[in-house]
C-alpha cells in the first residue's frame, strides 16, 4: 500500500504578545499543529573582534558559579550587560494561541528553557509557575470530566524529555494536544 504524502507545512510569522497583529493567529480551529522554538531569553554572544565577550561562567548566576565569580548572572543580565532588552516569557501566550487556532485532536510541541532551581522542578510544576493555566496531563484515556471543555490543552504523557546544557540551564521539549 501507498501511504498519502504529507501536505507541505505552511509557515506564519507574528507577535504571539499581540496575536491581532497578524491575522491567521486569531482563525479559531485552523490549524492541525504548531512547532516552535521561542526565544531563551539568555542573549546572544557578545562578539568583540570575533571572541565572545560575556563573563566567563555566563551560564552561572550569582549563587551557583562554583569559582565564586558573580559577574556572570544568567538571571539578571540586562540592557547594561547585553545592549538588548530582556524577552519577556512568552510560553503563555503560544498556549493562549494554541487554544484558540489548533482543531480538535491538534498538537502543540515547543521548547521550553528552564534556570536554576527549575531544572529540578517536574514539568508540571515549572508550567504552573510560568503562569501557565487551562492544560491537564493526558494519559490517553478520556473521562466524562474532560468532555466539559474543548478548549483545554492536554500535556500528552510520555511526550515530554528533559535536554541539560549546563549545570543551570536546560529546556523542555514539549507536547500538547487541544481537548
């Protein structure tokens, strides 16, 4: 047998903070998955005639470098440090989108980075301090207390690895299926 070929992914750019700004991030129900991999928020390397400028332990933050050097704050670098503004935590907002454009059955799968104390955390518990609401842990079977609402995003089980980069600093990859 002929398996049918995957339709060629269509590709949208837009401000997840303003989801009006670009149209096809507010048609409900029109999409059947959405990848991403948002910003990390740690800032790019800072090249001086081709050499990474940055603290030396920039993966650090003040408590953890374990040279005792606190000029390499992951958590706190700013304009000073950087010449950028910090990018705000966006994982909400692509669960606010993820709600209102996926189809029913469709999947959410994105990065998400986590520091310090939260490389320990479980999953579950970094999403909930992140602010992030409306989404359930989804073994695969459906109950009668689920079928209340179609808009809810299901973390699917068994989906989601942890990737370490450094002592402090790792990301999620994560999976989630629109109720």
């Amino acid at each position: 047998t002929t398996k049918s070929p995957l339709r060629v992914p269509t590709f949208f750019q837009g401000d997840v903070t303003d989801p009006t700004s670009t149209k096809v991030l507010c048609m409900p129900n029109s999409f059947d998955a959405i990848v991403c991999d948002p910003p990390y928020n740690i800032g790019a390397p800072i090249l001086v005639d081709g050499i990474d400028a940055r603290p030396r332990n920039y993966h650090y933050n003040n408590d953890d470098d374990p040279n005792g050097d606190d000029s390499g704050s992951l958590f706190n670098k700013s304009i000073e440090t950087t010449g950028q503004e910090p990018s705000p935590d966006i994982i909400s907002h692509i669960l606010a989108i993820a709600r209102t454009v996926l189809v029913s059955g469709g999947r959410l799968v994105f990065f998400l980075p986590v520091r310090g104390e939260e490389i320990s955390m479980p999953l579950e518990q970094v999403l909930l301090a992140r602010g992030c609401q409306s989404w359930e842990v989804y073994d695969g079977e459906d109950d009668d207390q689920d079928l209340e609402s179609n808009d809810l995003l299901r973390l699917v089980k068994d989906t989601t690895r942890l990737q370490n980069f450094s002592p402090t600093f790792a990301r999620w990859l994560v999976c989630m299926e629109k109720r």
